[in-house]
C-alpha cells in the first residue's frame, strides 16, 4: 500500500490542497449560509400571563432565528411601526381559559411588512398552536394537558417539533447545497495527482517496476476516497455540532449519502484526468463544471424554481440525486430505505465517470 499512503501525505501536507477541502468551504458556508437568514425580531405583551402563554414565550426564546422582546401593550404598536421589532403578539387576559374552550385560537398579531421572515415566525407560531391544540383534543383535563405538554417539551415528541422551524430546514439544505458545491473540486484535487505523476515521470518508474496500473489505480482511489470521507466527515460534523445546522434525525444517513457523492466525484476526476494533458486544464474544466452542475442540480435554490426544460436537464446530473436525496432526509425526515433510489444512481453515476476513465487507462503513462 504504497501508493495508498504516499498519496494521503501528499495531499494532508499540502496546505493549499487542505485549504480547498476544509477551510475554504467553512469560510464560505458560515459568511453566505449563516448570513442569509436574519434573526427576526418578535415583541410580546403577555397580559395573560397563565403556563400555557409562557410555554409559548419559552419555545419562541429557544428557537435561534427569533429575537424576543417582552413588551407593554401600549409598546407593541409604537415599536412595530417604528420597525424596531418584526413582528409582535398580543396575549389577551383569559387567552388560556378561552384555549381551553375553543375548538382553535387564533393568535393577535402585529406586523407592518409581511415578509418571508414575518412569514417564517407566523407559521411556526401557528404550527406550534395547532400541536397544542391536538394535545388538548387528546386530554381530557387540564392537568393532564400539562403533563402531556411537559412530556412534549422534554421527550421524544420535542425531536418532531424541533423541525417544524421552516427557516432552519432552509439553513441546513443550503449548507449542504454548498458543501456539494466544493466536493466537486475534490475531484481535481486528488485525481490531479495522477497528472503530476504522469508528467513528471513518476508513472513511468512505478511502471517499470513490479507495481501495475491496475494497482497504482487502486490505491490511488482508496486514498482518495479515504480524503473524501475525512472532508466530508470534518465539514458535518462542523455544520452540525459547531455551527448547530438543523439536519434532523438522519445524520448518519445524510452523511452517507454526501460521501456517496463524494465517490461520484472522484471517478468524474479520474474521467476528467484522463481527458486533458495538465492539472491547469483539470483545474479549469471543474472550475467551468463546479457552478451550472450546482445551480442545475439544486444546490443553490429548489429545482422546482427552473423551468421545466431545465428540470429535465437537472434529471441527468448526480447533483441533482444527491439534494433529492438530502431533502427528503432533513425536510421530508425520511429513512434510509427512501433514498436508497437516489444512492443508486448516484452509484451508476460512479460507475459511469470510472468506466470512461479507466477506458483511456493507456494515456495514464503518457509522459
């Protein structure tokens, strides 16, 4: 092995290579991603001031992306048209009792601009009533509506409710928007080792020694493979327990997933490597490749935005598999079982870009 370990050096001592695989893509991730969603600020007068209202209070204080100010009554209007709060709402005294009696309250609501942000908390406040409103159809008093909703708070229900927050969902599908973008260059990166070994004469001594090209081939994507799954390991792991992005049960899942593409990127390389004559050329033609592949495949916004001709288009690319892939795992929080479709054919994506590499195998010795 080598080749294997010889290769692993020669990238993880390389602190350009290693800039490119992990750091550029966290610098980019938290200016562009965390940027793009603005903390909407939210005033409240809780006249009511029962345990149902501050149940409320408390889960709004609890989500990231809402800023929450307690206010007068006579505030609420003042500072909403003074644009210092985004939203506000308004509890009435006896909002729990008329809770308790009604079939669905509808909250009180100030806004002077309705927005996708006023739009987000509105929902979420909503969605949050609604499941209060189920637990309540669920008990039959109201100490047993407190105990259920403890339980709520603190146990196994609180995982589903965590993702209902819209603009966090949006926050962790870009950031694997993104992160798909910079595996692309993770195919010029490692494969274009193979075109230093070539035009440097390295691959004509390892030829002219016991190693063959089948084993210097092997190796060589053993190792890079080996970088895909530390990049992609660092970079969500990252996102996840640092920068907290809301991925959802399915971690493991979506990791697996996002490495699978990182293999698809691989073999692409080693099919792009096989093309041209110097890394200068790789380097440019994933560079042309790296932004219509993301934009087509949904990396930067929902494919259901393109038009249809291009939706189509988007149908033949392994980017477009692989944000499928993530979004029915962190919106849809579907299982393993359901994406096993878009990691087959990011597989025959694989499978395809290896077969048209290794097809041109002969060029590898050329000096």
């Amino acid at each position: 092995m080598k080749i294997f370990k010889f290769n692993l050096k020669r990238i993880l001592k390389n602190k350009t290579r290693l800039a490119i695989l992990i750091i550029v893509p966290i610098m980019f991730i938290s200016v562009f991603v965390l940027g793009a969603f603005n903390t909407v600020t939210v005033g409240i007068c809780d006249e009511d001031n029962s345990e149902l209202t501050k149940y409320i209070v408390s889960d709004l204080k609890k989500n990231k992306f809402y800023h929450v100010k307690m206010m007068k009554s006579n505030e609420l209007l003042v500072n909403t048209l003074d644009y210092n709060i985004d939203y506000a709402i308004h509890f009435n005294k006896g909002f729990e009792e008329d809770f308790f009696k009604n079939d669905l309250l509808q909250v009180k609501e100030y806004y002077f601009e309705e927005n996708e942000y006023v739009m987000n908390v509105k929902t979420y406040i909503q969605s949050y009533i609604n499941n209060l409103d189920k637990i309540k159809n669920s008990t039959n008093t109201k100490v047993a509506f407190y105990q259920v909703l403890e339980d709520y708070e603190s146990g196994q229900l609180k995982v589903s409710k965590a993702f209902d927050d819209t603009a966090g969902m949006d926050q962790a599908i870009f950031s694997i928007g993104f992160t798909i973008y910079f595996l692309i260059f993770l195919s010029v990166i490692t494969c274009g080792l193979i075109i230093e070994d070539r035009n440097n004469g390295t691959l004509q001594r390892i030829f002219n020694s016991p190693i063959s090209l089948r084993k210097y081939l092997f190796e060589s994507l053993l190792s890079f493979m080996v970088i895909g799954f530390l990049q992609v390991f660092c970079l969500l792991f990252i996102f996840k327990f640092i920068f907290r992005f809301q991925y959802g049960p399915n971690f493991i899942n979506l990791f697996i997933l996002v490495f699978t593409f990182s293999i698809v990127s691989i073999t692409m390389g080693l099919l792009i490597v096989s093309i041209v004559k110097s890394p200068i050329q790789a380097y440019l033609i994933v560079g042309i490749l790296a932004s219509p592949l993301s934009m087509l495949g949904g990396c930067y916004w929902p494919n259901y935005m393109m038009p249809d001709w291009l939706q189509n288009v988007s149908q033949f690319l392994p980017t477009t598999w692989v944000m499928k892939g993530a979004n029915e795992l962190i919106v849809d929080q579907e299982n393993f079982i359901d994406i096993l479709d878009n990691i087959g054919i990011l597989i025959l994506f694989g499978i395809l870009f290896f077969v048209g590499g290794i097809f041109k195998r002969t060029d590898f010795a050329k000096s």
